[in-house]
C-alpha cells in the first residue's frame, strides 16, 4: 500500500508539472472571462423569463379585471328586469374573479421582486465580469511583455535551449577548425623535414625513377672531375665510353714479329 501510495504521489506531481508547463495564463484567463460572460447570459436570460411571466400575469389580470366590469353590469342588469337571483349569480361570479385577481396581484408582486433581484445581480454581474475583462487584458499585456523580456534576456545571456544549442554547434565548428589547421601543420612539417615525400611531382614507374637518379649521379661526377681538373687537382674527364666496352677492345694490336731469314739454319 506505501508502494502504491508513492507511485501515486509521484504519477500526480509528473502530471501537474506537465500540466503547469504547458498551462498558458492568458488561456486561462479567456477561459475564465468566457465563462462568466456565459453565467451573465444565463441571468440575462432568467431576467426576461421572470419579465415574460409578469407580463403574462398582467394581461390574464386585465382580462379578469374586464369579466369583474361584465360581471358587475350584468348584475345590474338582472335587478333591473327583476331578476335577484341571476343578479346573485353574476355577483358571486365577479367575487370569484375578484378572488383571482388579487392572487394575481400577488403573484406579479413576487415575480416583480424576483426581476427586481436578477436586475440588480445581472448590473453587478456586468460590472464585475467587465472588471476582470480590463483587469485580464492589462495581465495578459504584462505576461506578454515578461515573457518577451525573459527570451531577450536567455538570447543575451545564451542560457536559451536554443542558444545553447547554437552555441554547442559553434564549438563544434570551432574544434574542427583548430584539428584541420593542426593537420595541415604537421604535414607542412613532414613535407619539409623530408620524412614525407611529396607524390604529387611524382612521375613514372621505377625503373623511370631509378634511371634518372644515376644521370643526375653521373652529372654530378662529371662536374666534381671538371672542377678538380680546373683547380690542377686531376685530370680532364675523358670522353664518356659507352657502358658495354671491354678493357680488351680499347687496348693497341700487338706488332707482328719480324720473319725468320729463309737462309739462315736453325741455330745451335
């Protein structure tokens, strides 16, 4: 039962937080004026039913008030023909109208005091529910401004959901804007310590690449042999042999021995 009785404490302050986050006091507030206008209508309304009943009872009392006048000649009438007991009849039944006359009267008194009542309630009504209505528009105003003011303030102070957010992603930006510049700098500095080559001016395959690095090794020889032939430090460089001469080929024919004398013997 404890455990029932906190889920519930806690399932009702979820809901009226809920509730008062998404309550908006100028909602409210027009809700609350709709409604008394509603109360108004209805004491409008009880007003002219009271009204409408009075005058009802108004008009039956004229008509019994013109059968009293009938009633009354009528009597007059039966004593002038010497008829006493129809002049009887006639006054009994203009007592008897008499008689509902005067519980009409009476009922038209309530029914003015009743009017009388609803009159009064229905001017103070009026003059509250106008009240609340000028009072409503001046809060709703003051709610509107202090809640224009509040967004102002948490875009200025960046404390806003929004602004957070904005702010969160120029972080973001801001961090990936520093890594790049640091990758670009170290790669600045592989490129010039020479740790990273640049394969951009890279052309050819292998073989293209190793050919060119001997002819820039063999021009590199063939000046230093230049220079130190300047300075009297070697010989000039001789021509360039091609690579597949043999030492054999470039060195001089033996000469042919001399003939033997045809005349002469062998020797002892």
């Amino acid at each position: 039962m404890g455990l029932f009785s906190r889920f519930n404490t806690i399932v009702k302050a979820k809901a009226s937080k809920a509730l008062d986050k998404a309550e908006d006091p100028r909602e409210t507030l027009d809700y609350s004026y709709e409604k008394q206008l509603e109360m108004l209508q209805k004491v409008r309304r009880g007003v002219a039913d009271v009204a409408t009943s009075k005058k009802r009872i108004e008009l039956q009392a004229a008509k019994l008030e013109q059968s009293v006048t009938k009633l009354d000649t009528q009597a007059r009438q039966a004593l002038a023909a010497g008829r006493e007991d129809l002049a009887r009849t006639a006054l009994e039944r203009k007592k008897g109208v008499q008689a509902q006359l005067q519980d009409l009267d009476a009922q038209k008194a309530q029914l003015q005091g009743e009017q009388d009542k609803l009159v009064l309630a229905e001017q103070k009504l009026t003059a509250k529910v106008e009240a609340f209505r000028t009072q409503k528009e001046t809060i709703k105003a003051q709610y509107t401004a202090a809640e224009a003011q509040a967004k102002i303030g948490e875009a200025v102070s960046g404390i806003s959901e929004d602004m957070a957010d904005v702010g969160m992603a120029m972080d973001r930006a801001q961090n990936k804007v520093e890594n790049m510049r640091a990758r670009a700098g170290a790669i600045d500095e592989l490129l010039e310590s020479g740790a990273l080559n640049d394969l951009s001016h890279t052309t050819g395959d292998d073989i293209d690449r190793e050919l060119a690095q001997i002819a820039a090794t063999s021009g590199v020889d063939s000046e230093l042999a230049a220079l130190k032939a300047e300075l009297g430090q070697g010989t000039a460089p001789a021509a360039q042999i091609p690579a597949t001469a043999s030492p054999a080929a470039d060195a001089p024919a033996p000469a042919d021995p001399p003939p033997a004398d045809a005349g002469e013997g062998p020797r002892p």
